[in-house]
C-alpha cells in the first residue's frame, strides 16, 4: 500500500501546533500495523519553510523542477528529501519568517501559497513516479488536494486506483478566499457552485476537501456529530457535513508515550506523584503541603479554552478553599492574560499564572497537580487531558469533542472512570464539578483508584491507527 501525506506542518521539521504532533506520530503507528514483509510506503509531503534547515535534518535535493499554474503564471518548485520526508521548496512562497503569518494570523497570499502545495502534492508523485493508493490530506491547507484528484488529474493514469481522505483538525480554520481568487486554482468555473467550492461568496479550501474527498475524518467520534449540528461548531460546514455524513467518522488522535513518559521523562524529580507535587509547589514558591489540592492548566489563553469560565471561578475557588493551590501555564490574548495576572496576585503564594512558553514547567504541571483542568468551549481532540492522565492526574472537562470521548466521568460506587465531566459547559456547572473532584481528593482510597483509573487510560497512537488502517483498506 502506497500512502501519501500532505500536510502543511509535521515534527520534528515544524510546528505550530498539534497538528504537526500528529502528522510526525501517526506515519510511523500505521507502520507498525503491518507486518515487516507488508509495510506500507508512506510519504510525507510538506513546505520547505526557512525555519526548517537543510543541514540539521539532513535534506537532500532531487534531481528536477516541477511547474505549476497559478491562473496565468507558472511558478516552479524544487523538491527536497529527509528519509520519508519530502519538501516543496519555493523561496518566494515559503522562505518567510513564519510559517503561516505573523501574529497568528495568515500572509495576505495564502491562497496563493497552499494552491501551489496542493497542486505540486500531485506533481510531486509524477515527479518521482509514486502511486499512492491513498492521499491524506490534513486541515484547509491540504483540501484542493482530492479536488485536483477529481477534476485535473482524474484521467492521470498514475492516479487511476487513488483514494483521498481529508482529516478536519479544526474546522473554525476554512481558508476562504475572495471569488476573483478562484482563477488561480486552475479549476472550471463550474466548480464555483454552493454545492462544491463556493462558501458565501468566496471560495474556501476546507470546503474542497469536504466535498470532494472520498472520505472524511476528525479527531473525535463526539465532534464529528457536533460538526454536523450547531453552527456554533460546525462554523457554516454543518450543511454540507451532513450531506456527507456516510462518509464522515471520528477517530480519536494518540499521543507519543516516549515524549509523555512518567518513567523516563528528564524534567521530573523524584519518582512518584507525591514528589512530583512537591518539586512542583517548591518551583512555583508554593508551601509543599500534600494534602493541599493544587489544579493545573496548560493551555494556550483563548476565549475557547473557556477562559470566561475560569476567571469567574477563580477566585471564587481561592476564597473557598484557604488552602487551594493553582498554576495556569499559556499565552495568548493579552486581555484574558491581565485579568488572569490579576486575579493570581490577589492570592500570593496560592495562585501563579505563567504567561510563557516553558516545556519543563509543562511537565512539572503534568505530573505534579492533582487536577488538570480543561474547560473547552469546543475542543477537536484536545490532548492536555490524556497527557495528565498519563501523569495519574485526573482532568476536569466540558462535555464536548475529544474531551467528551477520552474523559469517563468518576463512579464511586463503581470505582470506575478516570476523570470529571460537567454536566453542560456553564460557569457554574465547572464550579460545582471542581467542587465535586475536590471532595473526592479527600478521600484517600477513592482518589488513589481514580488516579490509577486515569494513569492506566490508553491513548497511544496504535488504537488509531488501526481504526486509520482499516478506513484504508475500505
């Protein structure tokens, strides 16, 4: 079986976010699910960005130059290679400072830059004689891709067996586009349609993949049927989502359990939860009390982190509880930031906001709280809470996507669950489940099977990897 991965960021070449966690995992997961005699070839197809050096990850250049239309120019690529890495080199798209654009947000031609990639995924196949019985692309930035398939390429005797799947990672990312951009994509205008690619008067690259994939994925069963429902999650796809609904399922991403851990991870001290608490509150100038509940977060501070959600408590929570003790680690907006700064400073000593990026202090908060809290107003997959379950650190979650999925809510009676799920995602429904969790830490025997419930949670990438293959070979 031939795969091809396209995507626009993978570790350990690029990242910006979990996306390219999953992209560097989840090649080398579906691997390991054929034996040696059947492995598959599988390829990764991504941008030669100037943040990826040549040198340090060893890339070789290719013989020959590909040349793709973009309306009425023609630009050209040269192609790199490390191992199963391949890498679209174009300085005029690529050699920029950012991968995407600078302050989160998108360089003016990004239309431009990922029709480019979606086109010379294909002629990147061609170029080194590859036959790829399935194309997965991933996120906007990919979805052109199975469009190409189905129109310019579809009587390309190298692609007559191929299948394509589009993976929606996020679906509030659509790279849309004004309409006097379409020419651009090569592609008739009777495409231009509200049936295919046409979304609101624009064009969107997200809505190619969705429609003109032969099958579409997500990163949770949960937000799967959520993306289907309310435009609150489904963003304007939810109409077209359900037209698709056959060819539509949730496969829940893993997580690298050589990066997450307990037993070898280098930023830890000592080798069990009590000594991880303890480092913890000593790093953060908290008293080392092991009895003292300490709730952690790692996120990044965004009003859909449900952020709204935790100021209210804050020190609601705090006053409450005199010996509560709470870290949040992240950065974002500057607003919620300040009031988070704030409100921390109130309770000195208890409360400490790290407005950073600190990957040791990451762990350290993994591994050393009690509680991980995740409020998400939507949340995809999520994967802070499996990390903390790893650690033996029950989390605090709304009901929704990959939280919804991961997350069983604690039974006492059945000393079943490895978490805590709100009833709804309100204010007060958080508040009353952290003080339900709080209750329980009290209880030394329940607490320990909790956190044994949660450490023993299985969420390596084989799980979803078989279900991937077995999409594969449909």
């Amino acid at each position: 079986m031939n795969i091809l991965f396209a995507a626009s960021e993978a570790v350990p070449f690029c990242k910006t976010g979990g996306l390219a966690d999953v992209i560097g995992d989840l090649p080398k997961a579906l691997a390991e699910q054929f034996p040696n005699s059947k492995k598959p070839r599988i390829l990764t197809f991504l941008p030669k960005y100037a943040a990826i050096n040549a040198v340090t990850h060893g890339l070789k250049l290719l013989p020959g130059k590909i040349q793709i239309p973009l309306g009425e120019k023609l630009e050209e690529g040269r192609i790199w290679n490390a191992g199963d890495a391949y890498f679209l080199e174009n300085n005029k798209f690529y050699d920029r400072p950012y991968l995407y654009g600078p302050g989160g947000g998108d360089y003016p031609d990004s239309d431009e830059r990922f029709i480019f990639f979606c086109r010379a995924a294909l002629e990147f196949c061609k170029l080194i004689n590859f036959a790829p019985d399935i194309v997965h692309g991933h996120d906007w930035q990919t979805g052109l891709v199975s469009a190409y398939l189905k129109t310019l390429y579809k009587s390309d005797a190298l692609f007559k067996k191929t299948k394509s799947i589009f993976t929606i990672h996020n679906i509030a990312y659509q790279g849309s586009f004004p309409k006097e951009r379409f020419p651009l994509t090569g592609l008739s205008p009777s495409e231009f349609t509200p049936d295919k690619i046409e979304f609101y008067g624009k064009f969107s690259l997200l809505k190619a993949g969705l429609v003109y994939s032969d099958q579409i994925t997500t990163v949770s069963k949960k937000y799967a049927q959520e993306i289907q429902g309310a435009n609150e999650f489904g963003r304007g796809m939810e109409g077209i989502l359900k037209t698709r609904s056959k060819n539509l399922r949730g496969i829940l991403n893993g997580i690298n359990e050589k990066i997450w851990d307990p037993a070898a991870d280098p930023h830890l001290s000592g080798k069990n939860k009590e000594a991880w608490k303890a480092d913890l509150q000593k790093t953060l100038g908290f008293s080392i009390n092991a009895k003292a509940p300490l709730i952690g977060m790692v996120s990044r501070i965004d009003p859909q982190k449900g952020f709204d959600m935790v100021m209210e408590i804050f020190p609601k929570l705090l006053t409450g509880k005199p010996n509560l003790q709470i870290i949040i680690l992240g950065s974002g907006d500057p607003k919620i930031e300040k009031s988070l700064l704030l409100s921390a400073a109130r309770f000195p000593g208890r409360a400490a906001v790290k407005t950073e990026f600190n990957d040791p202090l990451a762990h350290k908060i993994y591994a050393g709280s009690d509680l991980f809290l995740m409020p998400s107003k939507f949340e995809p997959c999520g994967l802070g809470q499996m990390i903390a379950m790893k650690y033996g650190t029950p989390p605090v979650v709304t009901p929704t996507g990959g939280l919804f999925d991961s997350v069983k809510n604690w039974n006492v009676k059945k000393g079943t669950g490895n978490g805590f799920v709100c009833k709804e995602t309100s204010a007060a429904s958080l508040l009353q489940t952290l003080g339900s969790a709080l209750k329980t830490h009290e209880l030394a025997a329940p607490w320990k099977c909790l956190c044994g419930n949660a450490a023993k949670s299985d969420f390596s990438w084989g799980k979803s990897a078989r279900e991937y293959v077995k999409l594969y070979r449909e």
